[in-house]
C-alpha cells in the first residue's frame, strides 16, 4: 500500500474543495514556476526554480527531461536524489482528488535511479537508488534499489541482483567498467 494521508470530504468531490486544501495563489505561482520550468532546456535553471521557488529537495546532477510535468498543488512533497534522471514528458503526483476523499503522500526518488519517458509516478511511493523504470509505467508501488521495473500495472523484470547478472560482461554497465 502507498503511504498516503486520506482526508474525507462531504458533499461535492473533492476538486470541488481544492481551494481549501491549498491556497489559490500558492497553485497560481508553482503553475508559472513549473511550466517555465519543462520548457527550459537549462537542466541547472529548472533545479533552482524546484529548489527555490516550490521547496524540492532535488540532488546534485539530477536532470529532469523536457516537458516533465510536477505536482502543481505539493510539489515540495517531491524529492529526487543526486544524478538521477527523469525521462521526457513524465508526470510525477503528490496528491489524488478522489469523489469522497483527497490522499496526500511524498514521492522519494533515490540517486542514480533512471525513469523512462511518459511515466506517471503516483503518490505514496518510494523509489530506490539505482533503480531503472521503463518508459510508460504507471508506478503505483514502491520500487525496490537496483530493480529494473516496467508495465501497467508496474511489475519487477528484473531484480538488482538478475540485472547484475545480465550486465556482468556489459562494457559500460558490468564488470568490465570497473576495470
């Protein structure tokens, strides 16, 4: 299960209570910031805009791809390790509005972890360091270190010690790099 904070909501559905969950202006200004940000090709620029302007915790080398699109209402509850890339056009979420309760959690992407294109990233998940998700996945669970994970619903292909295994002879990723 992903760690999420639930919060009922009566009447209407939830998007009908937005407004008190967040503030109007705090969405206005972390729109503007995030969609300068997934036009910019300046990797550094994008990072101080997450890290200054909507309290990301963003690592050192981190790239995030064209397009990538932030949760707009938590964005601060997202946080990426260092040198860790985030794939073309994926969406990374913080919140569900649902019909009668909205769930909060925080998205924890580790270092060195490689996320694919067009990936959606569901609050309440854990992904850990050196992990490598497939382009498309909808990752709705945590992700353990080192694994190779893909699909929709998201499964394990290969395990951290199985891509070892399968990179062993692998002239950039194996044994032969380190050499």
């Amino acid at each position: 299960m992903r760690r999420t904070t639930r919060y009922r909501v009566t009447g209407a559905n939830s998007l009908w209570h937005v407004y008190k969950t967040v503030p109007f202006w705090k969405v206005v200004k972390n729109f503007v910031v995030i969609q300068t940000a997934r036009y910019t090709p300046f990797l550094g620029l994008k990072n101080r805009l997450y890290k200054t302007f909507l309290g990301m915790k963003i690592g050192e080398q981190t790239s995030f791809a064209l397009m990538v699109m932030l949760d707009v209402m938590f964005p601060e509850k997202i946080s990426v390790g260092r040198n860790t890339v985030i794939g073309y056009n994926t969406t990374i979420l913080a919140h569900e509005y649902l019909i009668k309760e909205y769930r909060l959690g925080e998205v924890k992407i580790g270092s060195e972890v490689m996320i694919g294109a067009n990936t959606t990233i569901l609050p309440g998940v854990e992904i850990g360091d050196g992990a490598i998700v497939s382009a498309g996945t909808l990752v709705h669970k945590d992700v353990p270190p080192g694994a190779f994970v893909g699909g929709n619903p998201m499964r394990i292909i290969y395990s951290k010690e199985q891509l070892a295994e399968r990179w062993r002879e692998d002239e950039i990723y194996g044994l032969k790099a380190e050499e």
